[in-house]
C-alpha cells in the first residue's frame, strides 16, 4: 500500500470571506451611536417579557400537575399523598414569596 500525503495550499484559502460574525470591522461609528438608545429599549423590552414570563408560570405548571394528580390514582398511597401535599402547599409558598423576587 501507499501512502499519499494531500498538501493544502494556503493561498487557495485566502481569499474566503470570514464566517458570520468575525468579521475584521465588526464595529462601526455609526452602530456604536444607535446602541444606548437601542439596548435601552431593548432593556425595557426583556424587563417587561421577563415580568409576564413570571407572572405566567404558575398556571404553565397546572397542566402537569392535574396529570400528576391523575396518574397517582385514587387510592391513598404515599405517593398519592406527597402529590396532593405538593398541590396544595405550592399556592401558599407563592404568596409568601411574593416580596422576595
């Protein structure tokens, strides 16, 4: 058998443009004078999706729960029970938290 050695010519390559994102010049003087008042509304713009994300999981977990809740059965288990003790305490742990966060 024989081996054969591929050479790869480096000035084939040169003349490829860079990947997206690294890019020689990739700041600009007029990117830099639009970016305070962009990323403050942009700031603004996560602050307030963030608040609904957080407002909105406790009902995002409900529908697991009344799965849970089914799938644990009818009869009194402790596995039954820690389910029910788990639904039934987490409402309370929201209300006190709610100053915390």
């Amino acid at each position: 058998m024989s081996s054969t050695v591929t050479v790869i010519e480096p000035s084939r390559w040169k003349n490829l443009p860079p990947p997206p994102g690294f890019g020689v010049s990739s700041t600009s003087s007029k990117a830099t004078s639009k970016a305070p008042a962009s990323t403050t509304a942009s700031y603004e713009t996560l602050k307030s999706k963030r608040a609904w994300d957080f407002a909105i999981s406790p009902a995002k977990s409900l529908p697991m729960q009344g799965f849970m809740l089914y799938m644990s059965g009818g009869g009194v288990q402790i596995f039954s029970m820690g389910i029910v003790f788990m639904l039934l305490s987490s409402p309370f742990k929201n209300l006190a938290g709610i100053n915390t966060g």
